[in-house]
C-alpha cells in the first residue's frame, strides 16, 4: 500500500456524514469513489483485497471493453489481440492492483467509446457521466470523439446533445472542485522533459501504425483517442500544472487497438513470433509494479518499522505533516503514540491529515518528550518552509540526539531521544 491508497483506505473507513463533510474541503474530484468503497468495505471489510477489487473487476471489464471495440471495428480476431495487448500493459496492470479510481474511470470511457460507435447516445451519456463523476478528467474524451466525427465525417447533432448532457452533469462537480485546485494539486509542477518525451513516444508509435495500418475507421477512432485526451491535458499543464499520466489512463485503450490490428494483419507465424518479442519486452516492466518500487513510498513497511522501534507513550512526529497519512491507516500502531503536534485529528478537522498545533506549542510538546519516533521524507527531498516544520526540525537538532535511523521505501523512521544533562547517564542506550 502506498500514500494514495492510505488516504482511499482511511476515508473509505469514515462515518459518511464525515467523508461527505471532508469532500466539502478537499478531494470532491474523487468523491464518488470514495462513496463506493465506503459502500464495499461496509458490506466487506476485507483489507488490501476488498481495497483493490474494485480495480481488478474494473481492468477486466475495461479489456473485454477493448475487445468489443476491436471486434466491431475489424473483428473478432483483431478484437480479441487489442483486448488482451491492452491487459498486458504495465500501466493497465500497475492501476488494477491500486485502490484508487483510475482503472474504474478507464472502465467507464470504454464502454461509453463502445456505446459511442454504437451511436447509442442516452447510454452514452449516461456511462460517460458516471465517469466523469468518478473523475471529471474523463470528460477529455468527448474531445476526442468530437475528432473522431469530424475524420469520419457523420453526423453529429445527437452526439452534441448527449455531449452537452454529460458537460451539464458534471458541471457541479467541476465548480466545486475547481475551488478546491490549488489545494488538491498543489504538489504538481509543470510537465517535465521526460514526461514529454513519454507522450511524444507514445504519440508517434500511434501515428507510425495508423500510417502503415491505413484503417481509415480502426485510425479515426483509435488515434484520436490515444493523443487528445492526455495532449490537450500536458499542453494546459503549461500554464496550470494538472497533468498525470494516470489521469488519462484511459488513452492507452487506443493505443490496443491499433496494436491488434497491426497484429492480425501479420501472417500467422510472424504473429506469433511478435507476441513472444512482445511478452519478451514487457515482462520485466510488467514484474517491476508489482514491487513496492513502482510506488512513491510503502506504507506498510513504514507501519511495521514503526511497530518494531517504538514503545507505548512514545511521541511521534511527522515531517512534514501531510506524512501522517502513512500511519492512519494502521490504527493499532498510531494509537500507542503520542502525536505531539496534532491539533486536531483528520475526521475532526474534515481534513485528509488532521491540523496541526502552533509552533510554540509544538515546540513545548516536543521539549517535554523523553523519546520521539520521526517519519520523514528520504534524503534529498525539500523542506516545507511552514513554522510548524521548521520548529520540529530545529528542536530535535538543537535538543535531541538521534539514536537510529532505517531507511524504507520512500521514507525514513528516525529514533529521537532527549540530549542527556550533564552527569546523566540518559541517552539511547535507554
């Protein structure tokens, strides 16, 4: 588990009149999911696998949504390969083992996309909306499907009205979560050279088999799909930073398309050979999300050091204190100890981390402390510039020594104990 799924797990666990006053403040784009496994873990508590079904059942309703895509559009054989070239993907694969709500969201554009070249347009926009509700981020799409109209040259009228329906909807959710932005998106800069080097990658190989496919159906819906969503969100990050790759998740189904028309239209035997070369490539990208690696921290083993290092009453600090959510979600661990500048807890303060004390006061807290168990940030990483941060980190130097240090994936537990006075025998041998 990491950071993220800590936070889908602790506010999943919430009383729904605190979840529903916590989206008030913050997180109202992921709102819906939330109501949904909130709803999961009261009919099943089940832990990491309760947490992460929902995402497993999405990623195969998302691939069979592939495969009907490919079927009507060049077959059951071309079908099925862009289905099963879509569940081999490592980003398809790394999001169908992650509580949270991308895998559902990619689920909700294919089977829209499905309905789309249906020309079933109250389904559509029904699914669509759903979508967008789980993330607005969804609504990207209608921008490709907008393309793909105008490439094909059909009608569009009563894809503008189901379009509008789906815009309207969501509209209430935009709003409020527009106010929330700054907050909710704080952590993001903008789009780095590799991030654009990635996109620009993935852009031309869909251009390079969309040339040698010459599909004109198969590339009017595939191609768009694949670039406009995540280009039009990368291009606007240029002036406020909103672009994740996993935010539009559901590009990479346009991608599969292409790909298993590409391999339908080789011979047999040279198909073959291009699914094991294929297998080849992937396998070891598809064996690294699978580790606590692929994932910014791992919350689990920050919660099982801190159980090793710590004793009943110890105080416990976080650095900085957004950190606090790498142990909520272990509530037996966080209860023997003593938060030493908590204000106010998160489901008290409708917040995802809780409020935290004035400086002076934290600074009292930490000085009537004998031992302190500090999460921080691993080396290297900035510091918060916020009062609150900086009085913990000049109080354990000035007055703490540090015992022992363990360094775990995307963080480190620290041991603190009091400076001994002078003739005392204190220190970290106690």
């Amino acid at each position: 588990m990491w950071r993220d799924e800590s936070v889908t797990y602790q506010v999943a666990h919430r009383p729904l009149g605190q979840l529903l006053a916590l989206l008030g403040h913050i997180d109202a784009v992921h709102g819906l999911y939330y109501l949904l496994m909130h709803a999961v873990f009261a009919l099943w508590d089940g832990g990491l696998v309760a947490l992460r079904l929902p995402s497993v059942l999405a990623t195969a309703l998302a691939a069979a949504g592939v495969g009907a895509l490919g079927t009507r559009l060049a077959g059951p054989r071309t079908g099925v390969l862009a289905g099963v070239l879509f569940a081999l993907f490592p980003a398809t694969q790394q999001y169908a083992q992650e509580g949270r709500s991308y895998a559902l969201v990619t689920a909700g554009v294919v089977w829209a996309t499905y309905l789309f070249l249906r020309g079933r347009w109250v389904g559509y926009g029904m699914v669509l909306a759903v979508a967008c509700w789980v993330h607005e981020f969804a609504a990207l799409v209608l921008c490709a499907h907008a393309v793909t109209l105008r490439l094909l040259g059909v009608p569009w009228r009563r894809w503008a009205v189901a379009a509008a329906g789906v815009l309207m909807s969501v509209a209430p959710l935009a709003v409020v979560s527009a106010r929330q932005a700054d907050r909710q998106l704080g952590w993001l800069g903008r789009p780095s050279a590799a991030m654009w080097l990635a996109f620009l990658a993935v852009s031309a190989l869909g251009l390079l088999l969309s040339r040698v496919l010459a599909d004109r159906t198969v590339t009017a819906l595939a191609l768009p799909l694949l670039i406009v969503p995540p280009g039009l969100l990368i291009t606007a990050s240029l002036l406020k930073p909103w672009y994740v790759d996993r935010y539009v998740l559901y590009a990479l189904a346009g991608l599969a398309l292409l790909g298993g028309l590409a391999l339908d239209r080789l011979p047999a035997h040279l198909g073959r050979i291009a699914a094991c070369v294929l297998a080849v490539v992937l396998l070891p990208a598809s064996l690294s999300v699978r580790t606590p690696e692929s994932r910014k921290d791992d919350v689990v083993a920050v919660a099982d050091t801190v159980r090793k290092l710590s004793r009943p009453g110890d105080g416990v600090l976080f650095l900085p204190s957004r950190r606090r959510e790498w142990l909520l979600s272990y509530p037996t661990v966080y209860a023997r100890l003593d938060d030493l500048a908590l204000a106010r807890s998160p489901a008290a303060s409708h917040t995802l981390e809780g409020t935290e004390l004035p400086s002076a006061t934290i600074r009292s807290h930490l000085l009537a402390a004998s031992r302190v168990i500090a999460l921080t940030d691993p080396e290297g990483q900035p510091l918060d510039p916020f009062p609150q941060e900086s009085v913990k980190r000049r109080t354990l130097r000035e007055h703490f020594q540090e015992c022992e240090r363990v360094r775990v994936w995307g963080a480190q537990v620290v041991v603190y104990v009091r400076e001994p006075g002078p003739g005392s025998a204190e220190g970290c041998r106690d």
